[in-house]
C-alpha cells in the first residue's frame, strides 16, 4: 500500500481515469485521503489526452448522451490540480526518451471503441515518454495504469543516465499497489 502522505504524485492519464471511476471502496478511500493532503498532479499531456478522450466519446454518442459527455468534461475542467507544463527542460528529458526508445513496446489497443491505428499508437507512446519526463523533471512519483510502457521507459533511463543529468531516477507507481 501506497500512503497517500507519501505523496504528492504525477498521476498519467489511465491512472487519473481508472481512480475516478473505480468502484472499490478502498481506492475511493485512498483518493479521498489523497486528496485531504494533496492537489492533484498531471502532466499538460494528460489534459490533451482527455479532452480528446471526451471528444472522440461525444462523437461516437448518440444526441442523448451527448449532454452528459459535456457535463463530464466541465466538471474535469473544472476539478483540475497543478498542470505541468511542457517547458524546455521537460521537453530535452523527452526528446532523450523518445530517441532512446523510438517505438512504443506494447502493441496498440482499443480505446473508446476504436482500434489505435499505428501512427496513433505512436503517438501515445510519444505522449507517455513526455509523461514520464514530466515526473522525473518534477521529481515526483508517477502512478500509472500501464505497467508496460512505463517500465520500459524506466530501463532505459537507468540504462543511460548520462542522458539524463541532474535527474534522479524514474519512479513509478501501478495503481493496484495503491491499496
């Protein structure tokens, strides 16, 4: 288990979804303590990739549900913690990522009712690398969703550290080690 006091925490953006809609007391319990102590932390990728999640869920909703859709990304807007920004020494931390590992390690998924073409894929995992670039430029934890991208980011820092200097290792956080 996770205390929340141990954080505050960079949360990528499956960990932000799965905490806000899981059902589970424990982890409605971790985030409320979480949240009596902390702000929440996100990198300004994860608000683009969920605003496009809520878009691409309104496209594809019927006239009905359309409103409700709305609704949920108002109150996500409204409900946001500390972004962090995408600035240079973020984006250097990236880059190195991203040149360290070129394609994403894990094959593409459904999400939202589509398949992630390649080039969307790509684009993920580019997203991820500067996740994880935010964390470790921030100098905070990420918990996340998806063990095997950012596991594979993680090694690769730690394989090359001389490209990365004056930032500490990546550490990471799965969701299920919350509770």
């Amino acid at each position: 288990m996770v205390e929340p006091a141990f954080g505050p925490f960079l949360f990528d953006t499956s960990a932000e979804s799965w905490l806000a809609r899981s059902p589970h007391p424990a982890i409605q319990e971790w985030m409320r303590r979480y949240l009596s102590l902390h702000r929440i932390n996100v990198s300004s990728v994860t608000v683009l990739e969920r605003i496009r999640g809520y878009a691409l869920l309104w496209r594809g909703a019927g006239e009905q549900r359309r409103p409700a859709i709305d609704a949920a990304r108002v109150e996500y807007l409204g409900s946001m913690g500390r972004i962090w920004p995408l600035d240079a020494t973020t984006a250097v931390a990236a880059a190195e990522i991203m040149a360290l590992l070129p394609n994403p390690p894990t094959p593409p998924r459904r999400a939202h009712q589509f398949v992630e073409s390649r080039l969307e894929r790509l684009a993920r995992w580019r997203f991820d690398c500067i996740i994880a670039a935010t964390a470790l430029v921030a100098q905070m934890h990420l918990i996340h969703n998806n063990p095997g991208d950012f596991e594979a980011i993680r090694r690769a820092i730690e394989m090359s550290p001389e490209r990365f200097p004056k930032l500490e290792s990546l550490q990471l956080i799965r969701c299920t080690a919350l509770v």
